[in-house]
C-alpha cells in the first residue's frame, strides 16, 4: 500500500524516480479505508533532504499512511524556503485537537546545548506531553531520542569529547522483540552526533528496555514496554551520501572534522560510501508502523483521549 503526501511536496518526484508507492491526496479520496494518521515534527535544519528520508521509509510498508508535518512556531528554519514551510507544514496550534495513530520526531543540531538554552524548548516539551494522550505511538530519533527519554524519563545527556560520526556495529539485545524482528545479529546504523546517553541509566529506569547497542556507539534503540515511545540514537534514514555532506559541511567551517569512521572505503573522503542500513531501516520502520501503531491503536482515534 501506498504513503499519501501532499500532491506537490518536492519528495513526490524523488520517490516516485525511486519506484516508492506514493499515493497523491487526490487519489486517496476514492480510496474507502481508515488509513493511518502519523505526524512529522521536523526538527531538522534541511527540512525537504530529511522529509524525503523519512517517507522513504514509511512508504516501504504494506499499510496506507496519510502524513502531516509540522515545525516548531518559536523557532525559525533560515534553510528551508518561507514558501515551502507555508504550504506543506502546521505548527503545534493547528494540529493540538487532532489524535495520530503514530509521530516520528527527528533529531536537530543542538546536541551541544542544555535543553533549557534551546529556544523551542518549552514548545517541544508542550508537544511531547501532548503525545501521551494524542499519539498512539512515538518514534524519537537522535537528539529528539535524547530530549525524549530526559523530558519523559529523566535519562541525562553527557557531552562526548569529540562528534561521534561515522556508520557503526550494533547487536540486538532482545532479538525477539517485535520492533526487531528479522534483524540480523549484527547490523549496521549511522551516527552523527555531540552527546550521548548511557546504557546504564537506561537499564536502571524499570520503565525502558534498551533493546540494541554498539560498543563504539552505545545505546542504538529503546522502547519503553509497551512501545509507546520508541527511541533510535542513530540515523537508520540517513541517505548514502549524508555524512559525507556533514564532513564536507563542517570542513568548509573550519571545525577540522574527524573522517567518518567505518564510512568511506580506507578512510578516503574521496570514495564512494557503500549504503548498509538499508534493509535494517526498513526493518524497523515497517516493524514500528505495523507491530506497534497498525496493531494496537484503536480503530477510532478518539479513543486515545478519552
């Protein structure tokens, strides 16, 4: 089945050249289903690169998923055009009386700041508390992982001595569990960031499984027990060519980077990366949509707040 976007989002020609089942809103309104409703809050600077990374993934899935996208009201993007934010996103105010059956919350480039010097700070807290009655189930990703698992758990960040960059090994530590279910016991995810969280905090909390981890990277995926929030410390959407854009990116800003480990062939900034998460974020995805939003939220999402 098929993800509906709005007709004219840049991503449509990107995903259609890459034979993913889109699905037009014209098109959808003779379809006589109750498909699901997610919700994008996009954190992200390069809203258009990260919107396309995302329904890649989400169309790559037997279910019909309708999106909406929203940004934050107190913070505004200086990289994606005025024009674009207008047409395809809402702020918390336009959607806050609406019922999702999942949300994804991606990372942002803020790792490097407490929380309270963030200045969409109050909002993103507004919005997560508003997701314990609204939304069936959250998926955090990256920094919004971390933001999540402090404002809902109290899991501290802590400050790494240098970025941690790179494509990484992980295993899984309950292969059983739905959200991993098909993982191979080794798999591969990029990382790109400033901060992290501890394995041991996490364990400590009865409230969360940490269900994979890397040696280099640490924790890689959490879920509270009922898998209502969902945490990836990684990048499972991440493009090929992402981290080396980042690399790129921070050189020509003077910041000196370390070359992306595990990344370019022989360490060459000059070779092509080989892409291999892919099927891994598919896997979890596909797992997320259909064992923990498709399967338990209730057919009236009205449910949810009553």
């Amino acid at each position: 089945m098929p993800i509906k976007i709005p007709d004219h989002l840049p991503a449509a020609r990107v995903l259609e050249s890459e034979n993913i089942f889109i699905m037009t809103e014209q098109r959808a309104t003779h379809q006589d289903i109750r498909p699901l409703q997610i919700l994008i809050l996009n954190l992200m600077p390069t809203k258009i690169e990260t919107e396309t990374q995302l329904l890649r993934l989400l169309g790559n899935s037997p279910l019909q998923v309708d999106i909406d996208l929203m940004q934050t009201a107190t913070h505004i993007s200086r990289n994606t055009p005025q024009e674009h934010l207008l047409e395809f996103y809402q702020t918390f105010d336009q959607i806050k009386n609406n019922t999702y059956d999942g949300m994804i919350i991606t990372g942002a480039p803020v790792e490097s700041l407490d929380y309270s010097q963030i200045d969409y700070w109050d909002e993103l807290c507004r919005i997560m508390d508003w997701s314990l009655t609204n939304v069936y189930s959250t998926l955090h990703i990256c920094w919004g992982a971390q933001a999540g698992l402090y404002y809902h758990h109290h899991i501290p960040k802590y400050a790494l001595s240098q970025k941690l960059s790179g494509v990484f090994r992980h295993r899984p530590l309950d292969p059983n569990h739905p959200l991993l279910r098909g993982f191979d016991e080794v798999f591969s995810m990029p990382h790109s960031r400033y901060t992290e969280v501890s394995a041991e905090d996490i364990l400590r909390n009865g409230a969360l499984q940490l269900l994979a981890i890397s040696e280099e990277a640490g924790p890689a995926i959490a879920a509270t027990r009922d898998a209502r929030q969902v945490f990836v410390t990684g990048h499972f959407e991440y493009d090929r060519m992402t981290l080396a854009a980042e690399y790129r990116r921070d050189k020509d800003r003077g910041l000196s980077p370390a070359v992306p480990r595990h990344y370019f062939p022989d360490d060459n900034p000059e070779a092509m990366p080989p892409m291999v998460w892919r099927s891994h974020a598919n896997l979890l995805f596909t797992n997320w949509l259909n064992y923990f939003v498709y399967q338990q939220t209730p057919y009236d999402l009205q449910e949810l707040i009553h």
